[in-house]
C-alpha cells in the first residue's frame, strides 16, 4: 500500500511537471558549413556508426532508453512521462494525460528511463575562427554525440549559448529527430561573448542524474568572475544537478601552436579590442607558457570536480575526438 501511494505521489508531481514542457526554437538560418563541406554526409555518418562507443558516456549510473535500468524498482512502479515518439507501444499512451494537455504522453516505469544528454555548444564569436574552423569542427562533434544519443534512444537536449542561451531544442528522442537537431546545428550565427556558466543556469537542468556535454574553446574576459561565467563554479553546479560532466575544448591549430614571424595587430573577435605587437622568439615562449597555464588551471578545475577533460584540435578528425571521449 505504502509503494501505491508513493507511485500516485511521483504521478501526480509528474503531471504538474507536463505543464512547464517547452523548447525555445532557434533562429533559422541559412545552413552554415565550412568550405562547402557538409556538417554531416553519408561518409561521416558510416565512420560514427563504426565507432564502439564507451557505456559512460551514453549511460550514466541509472537507465537509457533502450537497455534495463541498473536502479531500484519493479517495471510495474511509475517513474515519470515522456512525450509520445514515432515507434513507441500506442498502447502505453495515457490517455488521461492527453484529455488534460492534448499532447500525447506515455508513462515511464522505474527500468526504462533513458539518458538524459545535455548539449552545450558555444556559439560565441570566438569560435568563429581559425583553420579548419572552431565552429565547423565543435558542431561536427555535437552532431556526433547527438546521433549516438539518438540511436541509443536517449533524450537529447541541445543549447546554443554565448552570453545566454541563443537557440535550444528540448528532450529529442530517437533517431526521427536527429533532422531537426542537425538543423539546429546547421543554423548557428555565431555572436557575442562568452559566458558559460550564466547560459548553463538558464537551462534549468532537471535534478536528475544525467549527462552534460561543454563544447567551447573556453576563451571568455569573465572566467574570473563568480557572478559571470566562473568556470569551476559551472562544474560545481552541474555535480549539483547530479551531472557526468565532458569538457571538450575546441582550439585550431594557430591557437595551440602559433606560427607568426612578423609584426602584426591582434585582434579580440568577441571585443573587437586590438594589440599590436612585435613578433619574437621571447614572446611566442611567453604565450605558449601562459597558454600551457591556462590549458592546466582547466584541467585542473575538471579532476577536482569529477569531470572529464579533453582538447580537441580542429585539425584531428572529429571521429578520433570521438572515440577519445569514449575512452574516459
């Protein structure tokens, strides 16, 4: 009687919880690509399917949508809804639920609640750059990611930020969506500042345990400030919503090894502000010791939070970044 009574309670509480369902849609573009390379073609599609992708990142300690749940409880015991997905069991629609909404629902027991994946890519100026392109090369790597979660049949959630949150799509399932998440991916203007830890409040993320993807080259003028973009506190909040955290940093092959030889203006792509400098042996070592500073105080961040580091440059293919991830 006492687990009834507890099942109507989650139901309930799950019904009130349909009501604040909604995605904020993109502003659609014309598609974007990087020298008329397609974001995702038919060649890339069969390297990412070759890809033995690693249980970690797709399962976190609790349920996916197409294997049994490692948690507590019978299949007869209520977890939660989910909306109604072309394939899914007709009959497991609640009806009750669609005569209150009308929007189609099914109900999710204890053994079958899927992976909650959270997208994050960085669509700042910033990224906007080099050679092959930060922007072409992070998007590649969520589309990849975002299949894998679709043909895992795992809830996908994809948010486009720079200061905030510029284009969303909600709790994607099944690969009948990847179109539309592709789209979005597709769609991108990149703008603005960085501000990660801001844009990851905003989503709201349930209290649930899940999967948090970050894809950016982590450049952002508020990484010191706590009220605005503070990198180790975005860690510390996403353990909070019980988050598996990758941090995947995206960086071209000029940002990780620069090859400059004479005198020339640098200039801030989110700020517009300007340096010009002399080019010399001395100061390409002092970057690249304050760039080795910089890549460390991250990873740094990442170990003492439980989250999983990696650098991505743009010139690897996305597909060995992949398996990369899959290797923890």
């Amino acid at each position: 009687m006492q687990e009834n009574k507890e099942s109507k309670i989650r139901e309930s509480q799950a019904e009130l919880n349909l009501k604040n369902l909604q995605a904020k849609e993109p502003n659609i573009k014309s598609p974007r690509v990087d020298d008329n390379e397609k974001l995702f073609d038919n060649e890339f599609l069969k390297k990412i399917e070759r890809i033995s992708i690693n249980s970690r990142i797709i399962i976190p300690d609790g349920a996916t949508g197409n294997r049994k749940s490692k948690s507590k409880g019978s299949s007869v015991e209520f977890s939660d809804y989910r909306e109604y997905a072309e394939a899914d069991d007709f009959r497991r629609i609640d009806w009750n639920a669609y005569g209150r909404f009308e929007r189609l629902f099914i109900k999710l027991f204890m053994e079958e609640r899927e992976a909650m994946v959270h997208i994050f890519l960085d669509t700042s100026k910033s990224m906007d750059f080099g050679n092959p392109k930060k922007s072409f090369a992070s998007r590649r790597l969520a589309a990849a990611i975002g299949y894998l979660c679709f043909a895992n049949y795992d809830s996908v959630s994809v948010y486009c930020i720079n200061e905030n949150i510029d284009a969303m799509r909600l709790n994607l399932r099944g690969k009948n969506n990847f179109p539309a998440f592709l789209k979005t991916l597709e769609s991108v203007e990149y703008r603005g500042e960085t501000n990660l830890y801001s844009s990851v409040l905003q989503a709201n993320i349930q209290d649930r345990r899940g999967i948090s993807i970050i894809i950016s080259d982590l450049f952002s003028n508020n990484a010191r400030s706590r009220n605005s973009g503070y990198f180790d506190d975005m860690l510390k909040y996403l353990k909070f919503k019980k988050q598996d955290v990758y941090v995947c940093q995206v960086l071209s092959p000029a940002e990780i090894e620069p090859d400059l030889d004479e005198n020339c203006r640098l200039v801030d792509s989110e700020t517009s502000e300007f340096l010009d400098v002399t080019i010399s042996s001395s100061l390409i070592r002092t970057y690249k010791d304050a760039f080795r500073r910089f890549v460390e105080r991250i990873e740094n961040d990442c170990f003492k939070r439980g989250a999983r580091y990696m650098l991505m440059n743009t010139s690897v293919p996305v597909e060995q970044a992949v398996k990369t991830m899959a290797s923890g």
